[in-house]
C-alpha cells in the first residue's frame, strides 16, 4: 500500500471513535482471513506437516520466509525453524532441503549440497517402482527452503544423464530373453530364407509400434511424468482400457515366469546330472538316454523323442537322421540304443558296464518332469517374498553376460562343425511359420517399458535414431545366432529342440558352463519379475503393494503352483513363448499402439483413410498370428 494511503487511513482512524476504531479493526482483521485461511496456513515446526497432493495442476506449494528482524524474534532461537505455506495437510513428516549457502550469499551458484541432490535423485528413482496412482513414494510438494518463494531449483534433476550408447545397449538388454534359446527351433519351423524374412519384418512392425509407444506422451500433449504406457491407454479409453493393458502386461509376465521355471527346471536338472555323471565316470550312452550323437563334431546331440522333422515317426531311423548316407557319424558304436521300423521309441539293450547302485534311486528322486520342478519351489519360493526387490537389482549385468556368452558358443561349435547346409534338401519355408512370428513377438516385446528406458536420454531428439539402432542390433543378434546355429548343426534339422542347449552332449563343458551360469541368472532375475506382477496385482486389488505378508505369500504360492503345472504338464519352452507373445503383443505391439494414435489423429482431425487402413492391417496381423499358434499347435 503506498504510504500516502496509508497515512490517509491512519488520519482517519485517529478520528474515529474508539468504537468505530474497534469495529474497523474487527472488519479488517475478518477480511485478511477470509482471504487467507482458503490459500495458507502458517506452521513453525520442521516436523509436523507435509503434503501428498502435488496441488492445483502438478505444481508444487511454496514457502514463505519471514524476516526476525521484522518480527522482534531471536534469530539464533529461530534460525532454523521456517515457516511453510500448504493448502494441504497429511501425516507424513517433509524431508527439509538443507541450502548449502546463506540466503545473503548471492556470488554462490549451487544452492544445494551433492548429497541432498543425491537424495533427490533416489526419490525420483523409488517413485517409479510404484503404480501411477500411489503417491507414497512422490516427494512431498510443499517442501521448500524457507529462504525461496519460488519452485525447488535444481533443474538438473529433471534432465536425462545417459547418452545413446547406454540406452541403446540398454533397450538391447532387456529384449534378449529367453527367446534366444529357442530362436534355431523357431526358424525351423518357419524354412530358412523365410524365417530370416519373418524375423526382419516383426523387427520392422516391432520398432514402429514401440515408436508409436514412446511418441504417445508427447502427442497426447501430457505435461506430468508418464511412467507406462498404460497411463497413456488409459487417457484414450477410460478405466477400461486401462484395465485391458494392466491384464495383457499382466499375462507377458507370468508367461515369462512360467518360462523361467521350466528353463530353470532343465538346467538344474543337467547341471546336477553332469555333476553326478563326473563323480560316478559315466557319460551320454551310459544312461541309456535315446541320442543319436556325432561324435566328431561338437558333441552335437539328436534325441529320438524329440525328433520333429515332418517324417513319420514309424520311419524314423539312425540313417533317417543322418546328414549323410554313407556317413552315420559312427552310429554303430553306440550299441546301447537299438531303433526299430515300427516304433519311435528306441529299445534300450543291455549295457556292457555297470550302473551304480544308486542310479535306479537316483532316477527316481530326480527326474526332470517329476521332481525337479517342486524342488525349485525351495529355492525360489523364499525370495519371491522380499519386500524390495533391491538386492536382486544389483545382478542384472549378468543377462548381458549371459546373451554374450550365448553368442561365443554358437559360434565356437559353427567354428568346430563347420557348414552342414543345402538349400536342395533343406526347406526354405514352411507351414509352421507362426510358431516363429509367437516367439518373435515376445522376442521384440518391450513396449510396456520403454517409455521409462528412455526417460532419461541426455537428448531426446536421438530417440527415434538410438530405438532403431537398438532393434537393427536385437535383430542382428536373433538372426545370427539362429541361422548360425541351423546352418553348423550337423544332424538333420528336425532334430533341433526348442532349447538348443538340448542339442548337445550333458557331459560337454562348455554347455554345463552355459546351463549354470543361465540358471544363477535367471535365479536372481525371477524373483524381480514375480515382484513386478504382484505390486501390479495387489494395487489393483488391495490399494497397496504389500498389504501383508499373507496376502503376499498366498499369491507367490499360487504363482508358484502354476508354474509347477506347466512344468509337470507342458515343459516345452518353445510352445510356452510362442503363445505368450502372441497373447501379449496382440495387444501391446499389433492393437494399442496404433488404436492411440488414430484416436489423437482423431482428436487433431488429421486421421486419413491411408493410415485405418495400414493401423488395421497391423491389427489384423496380431490377430492371426495368434490364431495361427493354435492351428498348428501338435504339428510342430
């Protein structure tokens, strides 16, 4: 108020009587409060108000600072003691910003300490392990300094930190899965040329959907922070279609739990085996196992049972199975297996050594279908049950380890085997081709995460550039490691399992290396993906991530039981992936993405018939490749 006002009104109150002062005063004093109590409520402790509401559109409250000197206070008693301004109240206590300079010292650029942006930083990092909706991790908006009337300034908070090598190798990461394993099958099925063809072309409708994902944010024009895509879903189509992505997010997981399992399952089993079959000096032959092996070329492996090359099974034979006529890879040897016309099943004769005396005991207590899937309810029942999953976190470098160790020992047995390939006898396509395009979609599958992945790009114009290059290297480590593999294998090709490790003799060493290091992996990885899926179905259930432990515990048993089923039941990998990520990128890679960005081409009154006609051939592709897994489920 400017002071000749002021004065005016001081004049006028000195002639007033001391009623009509009184009345003043009172009508004053009424006015301020109305005006204020609706905006602030002033507080002197440090620890008794807080604020969970990022109030009135996502910004934050403020502080104000009043000056002792103004009010007659002791600045040493009251230093430290600001006020806050919140039209919110909670019971949670703040996290005070210690400032590393006096308000008075204005040459000093950096306000904060290392350590309180530190601190900032894993707040920002815990908030993204809980649903959108839960607000417990979200820093309190009110907590500001009292020396600034203004919003928290830090703004390198807010800035991405990685370059695109990081993400690029990031996003390749966590697409390499268990899908490699079962890629030299996959392209069996498929013929050779044209699954190499069906592998570039899902890359290709992969990456442009998952474009369409990370694109979503900013063509729906939403300024807060969007931690899936499912948010994104749910702008466009209500609760609904919120609760439609949270289910197929949903199945990718258990799918790949129950993929876990089965593959942990077949790993504990042969490293056990291997160890038992070292210590007693026995080897493939000895266990009466139904192998057909080349044992010149990289203890390669074709078991009888599993043989799946389109012949009749009445027909199948040692010759059958050879790549070469008037070569049986010195199947003569191996007396211990005797084949017939009639029957798929080997006749076992007597072998010429002696078992030990526990191995009928032994067989019985650890079979792969029987047994070994319930002892793993021991080991990984315990660490599905952590509240954090922060320990387990620290592992994750070894997926990359793990791919990358994939990769050397394929192609170390191509270097030792060599080509065994004729495009004259070998098909180059195939009917079964849709068990390819099933794995593919989940090999290719990180759409439900990507929007997060790459938050943190230093410059978010490469992020079209650094997801293409990340997909072309996805992609060139599918193709080589499955045409690799096919063309090296020196048995027929339909002897190639859905788990290429299958393929090669238990007493190998570089394949018992493989197998134990995957199931350490797979081991640590498990339990971070079970606490993904329950935090997901305890918020939408319960409102709460961890509502008790017996609520966690009943849903981690029954979790625990499916995966044993399936293990029991139906322990081939290869069928388990295709129809997961046929179920899954229905939705998240063939339907939503391009759903979204009609409507807000739509809502822009942009949309053209060219793009309903493209987005619905891409949704009609999703649906008939998961058709297609049940019109040749038995054939492959």
């Amino acid at each position: 108020m400017p002071s000749s006002t002021h004065s005016n009104s001081s004049s006028n109150i000195a002639g007033e009587s001391l009623e009509e002062k009184t009345q003043l005063i009172s009508k004053v004093t009424r006015m301020k409060r109305i005006v204020s109590e609706p905006f602030v409520r002033l507080y002197q402790s440090t620890e008794s108000i807080t604020s969970d509401d990022p109030g009135p559109s996502g910004c934050c409250s403020r502080s104000v600072s009043v000056s002792n000197r103004e009010s007659g206070r002791d600045e040493a008693k009251y230093a430290r003691k600001p006020f806050y301004v919140s039209p919110y109240e909670d019971n949670r206590k703040p996290y005070y910003y210690t400032p590393l300079a006096d308000e008075e010292d204005k040459n000093s650029d950096q306000k904060y300490s290392a350590r309180t942006q530190a601190t900032l930083s894993r707040y920002r990092y815990y908030s993204k392990l809980t649903p959108p909706s839960d607000k417990t991790l979200v820093i309190p908006s009110h907590i500001i300094p009292a020396q600034y009337y203004s919003l928290l300034p830090i703004p390198a908070l807010t800035k991405g930190k990685q370059g695109s090598i990081v993400l690029i190798f990031s996003v390749w990461n966590t697409m390499m899965g268990t899908s490699i394993l079962s890629m030299p099958w996959a392209l069996h099925q498929a013929g050779f040329l044209f699954g190499l063809f069906l592998m570039l072309f899902m890359a290709a409708i992969s990456l442009y959907t998952c474009y369409r994902v990370l694109k979503s944010p900013q063509q729906a024009g939403v300024k807060t922070e969007i931690l899936e895509f499912s948010d994104i879903v749910a702008l466009y189509l209500g609760k609904y279609g919120n609760w439609a992505s949270m289910f197929f997010s949903l199945s990718a997981f258990l799918g790949a739990m129950i993929a876990y399992w089965v593959l942990m399952t077949n790993f504990l089993y042969h490293s056990v085996n291997y160890i038992y079959d070292q210590y007693y000096g026995l080897d493939e032959e000895s266990t009466g196992l139904d192998s057909v092996i080349a044992p010149t070329c990289g203890n390669a492996v074709c078991h009888i049972s599993n043989y799946h090359g389109g012949d009749n099974p009445s027909t199948i034979s040692p010759a059958t199975i050879s790549p070469d006529d008037n070569d049986t890879f010195g199947l003569s040897n191996f007396a211990t297996v005797a084949f017939t016309a009639t029957s798929a099943t080997p006749n076992y004769t007597t072998p010429s050594y002696i078992l030990p005396a526990n191995f009928r005991i032994y067989e019985s207590i650890w079979n792969e279908v029987k047994t070994v899937p319930l002892y793993l309810v021991i080991l990984l029942l315990p660490l599905m049950n952590f509240k954090s999953p922060t320990f387990f976190t620290k592992f994750n470098s070894l997926g990359t380890l793990s791919v990358a160790y994939l990769i050397i020992f394929v192609s170390l047995k191509t270097g030792s085997c060599g080509v065994h390939f004729d495009f004259e006898t070998i098909p180059q396509i195939r009917t079964l081709f849709p068990a390819l395009t099933g794995i593919l979609a989940l090999a290719y599958f990180i759409h439900n995460a990507i929007i997060s992945i790459m938050r943190n790009q230093k410059k978010p114009e490469n992020n079209a550039r650094d997801l293409t290059i990340a997909y072309i290297l996805v992609a060139a480590t599918y193709v080589f490691v499955a045409s690799a593999f096919y063309i090296m294998f020196p048995l027929d090709k339909g002897c190639i399992q859905d788990n290429f490790l299958n393929n090669f003799r238990g007493d190998d060493v570089l394949t018992f290396a493989a197998r134990v290091g995957l199931l350490f992996q797979m081991t640590t990885v498990f339990p971070l993906i079970a606490y993904i899926f329950r935090i997901q179905v305890m918020h939408a259930l319960f409102g709460s991530i961890y509502p008790s432990l017996k609520h966690v515990v009943m849903l981690n048993v029954l979790l625990s039981a499916i995966c044993i089923l399936f293990a029991r039941f139906l322990p081939q990998i290869g069928t388990i992936i295709r129809f997961c990520g046929s179920f899954s990128g229905l939705a998240y890679i063939f339907t939503l993405p391009g759903i979204v960005y009609m409507m807000e081409q739509k809502r822009r009154k942009c949309l053209t018939n060219t793009s309903i006609f493209l987005h619905c051939i891409i949704i009609g592709l999703g649906v008939l490749n998961f058709v297609g897994q049940f019109v040749i489920l038995g054939a492959e």
